[in-house]
C-alpha cells in the first residue's frame, strides 16, 4: 500500500501484536472494547439505552460490599439484579468493581480535629477474617451473577489513600486480591477476575503487587491511566507494564497471556481546560491506542456529567451532560463503533511526518479502512499515490458527516489534524500486508 514510509513518533514504542487475552475477557477490538463508567444501579434506562445506541460493549460500576451485606453472611443482590439484566438485555457486559470495606468486619476509625470528629471511616479488609469475609461474598456474588457473564475487578484504586483505609498497603492489597481471585475461580473458574486498578500506572505500587503471587490467578492487570498529556504517550508506558507482568508471570502465562486493562481512563471539559471537540478527539485515540497496545477493554471516565458547575473538573467528564444532552464525544464514540465495528487493526501505515498516525484495519471480509489523525499542526497529508486516478473514497470525520474524495494522479490530499478521521477503501485493490 502506498501511503508512504513513517509513523506517529508517539507511537514508536509500539510492539506487533501479541497473545490472545484470557479466554475470559474479550478479544480487543471496536465491537468488544469500549466501556464507560456509570454511578447508578436501578432505574435509569435511558441512559443505558443511549449507551447501547453509541456501540458500548462494557459497563463499568461499583459493586458495594457494605451495600449488599447488612447481616454476617446474608446478602441482598436485588439492585445489582435489576442492574445487571438492564445491561445484558442491551448487549452489554456488566463490569462489577468490588469494592470497598464493611463495618461489620472491619474497625471504624475517627478522625478528630481541634477535639471535634471530623471523618469517620472503615478500615479496609486488612485481619484475616475480614478478608476472609470479603472473599466469602465475593464468591457467592460471582455465583449469583454466573449467567450474566460479569467481570469482577478487585478493589479500586487501592494505592490512594481516598480508597484504601488508613493508607495504601500493598502487602494488604495483594493478599485481598489473591484470596479473592482464589474464592472466585474456586466457585466459577470460567469468571473473568483483575486486579491491581491503580491510579494511574503506579509501578511502586505494581511492581510488589505484581511479584505477590497474585498473577497465578488473575486474568488481567487494570491501571487507570489519567493524564493531562494526549493518549498516545501512554504507549511507552504499557510497554513496560508489559514487561514487568511478563517478569513475574507464571510459567505459560508470559507473552501478552495475562492483558493490561484500562480500567478507568477520560478527560474533563471543566471550563478554562479541554474543549468538548477536543475530548471527542482523545476518546477516539485513547480507544484506537489501546486496541494497538492490545488492551482488550477501554473503560472510558465518565458517563454523564455528575453536576452542572462547569468551574468543577470532576463534574465534567461525562460524554453527556447531567441531563443527558450529547456532548461531542457522544458522537465521536458512536461514529466510531459504527465504522470500526467488526475491524480489526493490522499495521501502522508509514506516513510523511513523524507525528502523523494512519491505522490500516481490515474486517473478516477482507474489507480494509484507514484512521488518520497528527499531533502536529493541521496540514494536507499525500495519501494513496499508485492507485489508479479518479477513484473515489469516502472519508468521515468523527462527527459521523462524510464526504467523498477523489484520487488524482499524484494520490489523494486528506486535511489532517487532530481529529481522527475514518477512510474506507473498500474499493481499492489493496493486497494484503
């Protein structure tokens, strides 16, 4: 294929493509990967309904120990039930976080300023019983939710003070995790079970995790990878997760066998900060990104927008607004499965500059696409010089608006920028790579 020698410099770092995921998880790709994260478990089906509509495969969500488990032993799944068959009967994959401690099983601590209480929280599982515990329920979970093929994520962000009680311990972490993932797969082998879930790729934090024994078990490593920076240079980072996975792993689990998850992962539109066409631009490229680093699920943070102050980051990185009215990104992530769906990624395509990206994708009828974008400034890009002149090609921005252009004798000129852009050459003699 003609489309010159180069690639996204960005994107160097890349590797081809390795081992198939967990058979548990899906295999990365548009019609399996993209998530969100929700904050609700009943009622709200227009919301789930808008999110099956834009091409979402998994729903992301906390899943509450002390929401479920009132009395020792007796657990209560009906919000989680009424949740779970929402998702499912729209096509979609419950991804459950369990999380986070119980005061029946762990000691309640308060925390007294100028001799007053000022926070009161509970310690995570910590004593042998309450882990003990949590690995009880979340067995019995995994077993009630068995048909509703859920992934079980262990714990959230466990290396923040915010989520893990008093202070983040690893040794702690792991042994939850592994007792956990043991009771799990013990109960459900075929049950889809990570872990790690940092904020962001926390290799202090991963490196012992890693090293704990907790990879005989666990089917992928979740990192959220939060970062002001665009998503391409996360690569470099994957790459050596990779690595230290790959160090640890068990025999026959090395070599890509155990995935990197994104777990959690967006930008805000918080006023003053990234625009909303912006965000719709880094939600494509955080997606595409990922499935050529071979993440096999890309959580996307958040949703819906959680309030209406546009001065407040954390209220503003929804797709769509409190009140569901799309944002940009809305549309970017359903142009995207509707044109990629069924595609997968074959090659990075050398281009003319070293930060422009072009992706060759092809689908099982040996139909072939191109994404473009560049990280430089907007400029015309030579593409497809070889092919016959006067062929036409559709082009889509993310938008979901297309246009038709024409190759000339020197090869079609595409405006590049910082939006992807979709191109289908379906009707190219394209050989295979």
């Amino acid at each position: 294929m003609a489309l010159k020698n180069g690639i996204c410099a960005l994107v160097l770092l890349l590797a081809a493509p390795l081992a198939a995921p967990a058979a548990s998880l899906p295999t990365p790709g548009i019609a399996n990967s993209p998530g969100l994260s929700i904050h609700f478990t009943r009622g709200n089906t227009q919301d789930l309904d808008m999110m099956a509509a834009a091409g979402v495969k998994i729903v992301r969500t906390d899943f509450s120990w002390s929401a479920t488990e009132y009395v020792k032993g007796v657990y209560d799944w009906s919000a989680y039930d009424e949740l779970a068959a929402n998702i499912v009967k729209r096509g979609m994959r419950p991804y459950f976080i369990l999380d986070y401690s119980n005061a029946l099983y762990e000691q309640v601590e308060v925390l007294w300023q100028n001799g007053l209480p000022h926070a009161v929280f509970v310690d995570s599982p910590r004593n042998p019983s309450s882990v003990a515990a949590f690995a009880a329920w979340a067995r019995a979970a995994a077993l009630h939710f068995q048909s509703q093929n859920v992934i079980w994520e262990i714990w959230n962000e466990p290396n923040l003070a915010t989520f893990w009680k008093p202070q983040p311990n690893v040794a702690d972490y792991s042994t939850l995790a592994k007792a956990t993932c043991d009771a799990i797969h013990g109960a459900v082998p075929s049950a889809a079970v990570i872990g790690g879930v940092t904020s962001g790729i926390d290799y202090n934090f991963l490196t012992p995790f890693l090293g704990s024994g907790v990879l005989d078990c666990i089917d992928g490593v979740s990192v959220h990878p939060y970062r002001g920076a665009t998503p391409e240079t996360v690569s470099g980072e994957f790459q050596y997760l990779r690595w230290l996975i790959d160090q640890s792993a068990p025999a026959g689990r090395s070599g890509g066998a155990i995935p990197i998850v994104s777990g959690e992962w967006g930008y805000s539109t918080v006023l003053g900060g990234l625009s909303t066409a912006d965000q719709a631009s880094f939600l494509v490229r955080m997606q595409l990104i990922n499935l050529f680093n071979n993440v096999p699920i890309s959580i996307w943070y958040d949703w819906k927008n959680d309030g209406t102050d546009a001065t407040n980051s954390e209220q503003n990185f929804g797709i769509v607004t409190s009140t569901l009215s799309p944002k940009p990104a809305y549309q970017a992530l359903k142009t995207l499965t509707t044109q990629l769906s069924g595609y997968r990624i074959v090659q990075r395509v050398a281009v003319g500059g070293s930060l422009d990206c072009v992706l060759l994708m092809v689908n099982s009828a040996g139909k072939y696409k191109a994404v473009a974008w560049t990280l430089a400034a907007n400029h015309a890009l030579t593409l497809l010089n070889g092919f016959s002149a006067n062929a036409t090609i559709p082009v889509t921005d993310i938008g979901g608006s297309t246009r038709n252009v024409v190759i000339g004798w020197a090869g079609m000129s595409l405006p590049l920028t910082s939006s992807p852009q979709y191109l289908d050459l379906a009707s190219l003699p394209i050989p295979a790579p």
